[in-house]
C-alpha cells in the first residue's frame, strides 16, 4: 500500500474513532486539492491465491474522485501486465466503453469523493507463467496523463513438467518384391504408455535403399513428399500415451537392376521426443534374382563345358563318346549326356 494510500485510511481511521487534526492554517481545503490527485483507482484481485497455471483470474478496479476535486475531462481506465505469465483477456463494466485493454467512462459527471462504477478484469495465467505474476491498473484523463496506478501481484503455483513423449516406429512390408515390379511398407509411429503426450511437429523419414525408387506415400492425417530419394511424411497433432498414428503406405519400385535383397530403414523424430528407427530386410525376386542364367546347363552355380571333343587326345581308352557335355564344377549336366569310358 502507497504512503497516500496508509494516510487515506488512517484519516478515515480517525473519523471512525473521533480524532481530529488540526491542519496548519495554510493547509486549507484547495492546497490539499492541490496535492490529492483528482483520480483515485484500486486494484483487487477476486480469484483467491494462489493462481494456477493455464488458471483464469479475474481482477476488479475501483475508481473514484479525489475528495476535494473532479477531473476536467474524460477519464480513461486501463490494465495491464506488470511482467510476464498474465495475458490481458478483456475489461468490462457499467457506464464504461471498453476495448482491449482501455475503458472510457461515458455516464453522468460525478461529484468529488464519488465512486465509479466498477470495472472487472479477466486475464489468464499462462501456461509457464513464473511463480508470481503482477499486472497494474491506472486511470487518467484524455490528454492528462496517468493520475494513480495500483500494482497487485499474486503467487502463482508452479506444475510439474509433463514427461516427455517416447515414441517409436515399426516397418514392414508385404507381399513379394520383384525386379522390375512395385513394393509396399507400412510404417507406424506409436507412443509408449506412461509417457507424455506429444508436442509440436512429428517427422518420419525414410532414405530409399539403391534399386528402388519412389512411387507413393500417404497416410490418414500425414503429409508426405519425396526428394533426392528421401521420403518425409509429417504432422502436428498430439498423440497421447499409449496410442498410435494412422500408419504410412508407402509404395516402391523395384528396379530391374536391384539388388536381390536389401534393408531399407525409416526413422520418427520430433514431437518431444527421442528419435527412433526401425528396418526391414527385404528379398527380391525375378530377374536375375530367380537363379538361372537362361539357358545353356548348369544350375546358377556354374555350367557345362559345351562342347569338348576328345577325339585323339585320350588314345589310351576306347569307345569314348565325343562331342558330349564335361560337368564344371558345382554345375549340373542339363542336357542329360554322359562321359563314357568303354573298356578294361
């Protein structure tokens, strides 16, 4: 409370028990005029202490006349906050027009020492607002400047930092790969249980292995693009504890050059959490993949020798056949002939 403010209440304090001063003679009625301010505004809270943070809290302010004078012009209102945690919502009261955070008084001219209709302030208490949390009413007149304020300050009870989101994907895929053909994964970002909900931007990336191609992706409430090989899906509404986003489908091609098998990985990141990665090893066939050259002998593995004629370099051994299939190693003899030796 003020020093004018104690003097004020202990003169009233006086009336009550009886008591005069005497003022000096030349402290009459217009030199104290002079000194008192012809506004007079208080400032009390409604919402008891201490506030909660996200908490709405209403405020009231209490206008008057000076008891010796009345302003000479409009008089103006206004709130607002003395540091951070407190956003001003609006002011509103009887006989005052008011906007934003300013009220201007449009009734009857009032007497000295008479009281304004009040005037009700509604703020919020954000959500990381700091232990205390101020915010000042002052009144005035249009051109005059600010005659009186009033500060209040109330303690404001500190919650306990959510815990963190935790998530983490799975990726898989179905149905057969081919060379030359199209491929699926699904890939699912989920929350744990017991862990916080997420905030902010959720990003899941994944980086398309050699041989394989974009195509598509979508997913419920995801948005996806691709770049350079690189797939991006994101979104930004909360997942709570324990649940899981709509998943992803992605679709590939297969080149006809892929690999026979291969591992392609994607990773989720944001959203408050660590990040996460999941992979899939993936078999391809066709193509080259099938395990066959196309044609002459052999399994894959190696292939005959076509042809070997023997005639006159093995003189030691009648009745070979000539002109028939030698078997190379690891290979097998498709075309069903046999290397023969007749004789002793």
């Amino acid at each position: 409370m003020s020093l004018r403010r104690l003097a004020r209440s202990l003169g009233s304090l006086a009336v009550a028990l009886g008591v005069t001063f005497a003022l000096p003679a030349t402290a009459d009625a217009a030199s104290t005029a002079r000194q008192e301010p012809p506004l007079v505004i208080e400032k009390t809270a409604n919402t008891p202490a201490p506030f909660a943070q996200g908490q709405f809290v209403t405020y009231t302010l209490a206008v008057s006349n000076s008891e010796f004078a009345t302003p000479s012009g409009p008089v103006i209102v206004g709130d607002s906050p003395a540091g951070p945690g407190l956003i001003i919502i609006g002011l509103q009261g009887t006989n005052w027009a008011c906007s934003g955070g300013n009220c201007t008084y449009t009734g009857p001219a009032l007497d000295p020492g008479a009281a304004y209709p009040p005037i009700t302030v509604t703020a919020e208490v954000t959500e990381n607002a700091p232990s205390e949390v101020c915010n000042t009413g002052f009144v005035g007149m249009a051109g005059g400047g600010t005659t009186d304020e009033d500060t209040v300050c109330s303690p404001v009870t500190q919650s306990p930092p959510d815990d963190p989101a935790e998530l983490s994907i799975t990726k898989s895929h179905s149905g057969a790969f081919s060379q030359g053909g199209t491929g699926t994964y699904t890939l699912t970002v989920s929350n744990a249980s017991g862990a916080g909900p997420t905030e902010g931007t959720v990003t899941v990336t994944d980086t398309l292995p050699t041989g394989v191609t974009y195509n598509n992706a979508t997913g419920n409430g995801w948005t996806c693009s691709q770049a350079a090989g690189t797939v991006t899906c994101t979104r930004g509404d909360e997942l709570d504890p324990g649940a899981s986003y709509p998943p992803i489908t992605l679709t590939v091609n297969v080149t006809s050059g892929a690999a026979c098998s291969f591992t392609n990985s994607a990773t989720v990141s944001g959203g408050g959490s660590q990040s996460d990665t999941a992979s899939d090893a993936t078999t391809v066939g066709g193509g080259t993949c099938d395990g066959g050259n196309g044609g002459n002998g052999g399994d894959g593995g190696g292939g005959s020798i076509l042809p070997v004629n023997l005639s006159g370099i093995l003189p030691m051994f009648n009745n070979i056949a000539v002109n028939n299939n030698i078997d190379s190693p690891g290979a097998t003899n498709t075309t069903n002939q046999n290397f023969a030796v007749n004789g002793p």
